[in-house]
C-alpha cells in the first residue's frame, strides 16, 4: 500500500536557501535567482544574478545575459566583460586530468 503525502512548497524558504547558496559560491543557484528575479519582473536584477553565474563560468547563464543585453538590460561593456570572465573561468577549470577524464568519457559513450 502506497501512500501520497501532498507538501506544500514554500517559495520564500526556497529563495532563501538558494540565497545562501548563491552566496557559498553555488553557481545553479545563482542561475536560479536569475530566474525567480525573471519571473517577478526584475530583469535588472536577474542580469547581475547571471553576470555572476557567467563569471563563475556557467554557459547557460551566458545565454540568458545575452538575452538580456538584445532587450536592453545589459550594456555591450557589460556583456563584453563577461564573455571575457565567461571564457577565463573555462580556462581556469582546464586540466590535464579533466581533459583525459572527458575523452574516457567520450569514449565510453561512443560505445552504447
């Protein structure tokens, strides 16, 4: 017998826990407060919540700047500037061993 427990979600728990995230460093959370900052109109706000998450090397974050900077919310300095930290996050995180870490991985998908 299976039994279904409905719980509620609490949307102010959840941004301030992705808040604290966000703060620690937790790139997805940042993203996260982009969109919540989106949906309640705050598209100035969502921009610098993104413009971090790109500088901490999150693409699909930069998708979304770039989005913001072809509705006006994000100057072409401010979107140059994370594209330059976007692509010196990526270069940071490059390693030998993560390099051979994704060609076993390549690898191994090829096979299936």
């Amino acid at each position: 017998m299976t039994f279904m427990i409905e719980v509620k979600k609490d949307k102010k728990k959840e941004v301030y826990h992705m808040e604290q995230a966000a703060i620690e460093g937790h790139v997805l959370a940042r993203n996260n407060l982009g969109c919540v900052e989106e949906e309640n109109g705050r598209m100035e706000r969502a921009a610098k919540h993104w413009i971090i998450a790109v500088n901490l090397g999150h693409s699909h974050s930069l998708d979304a700047v770039k989005s913001c900077y072809r509705q006006g919310f994000v100057s072409k300095e401010d979107l140059a500037k994370a594209l330059r930290a976007h692509q010196a996050a990526l270069d940071a995180m490059k390693s030998p061993q993560r390099d051979e870490a994704n060609a076993i991985r390549d690898y191994m998908k090829s096979r299936k």
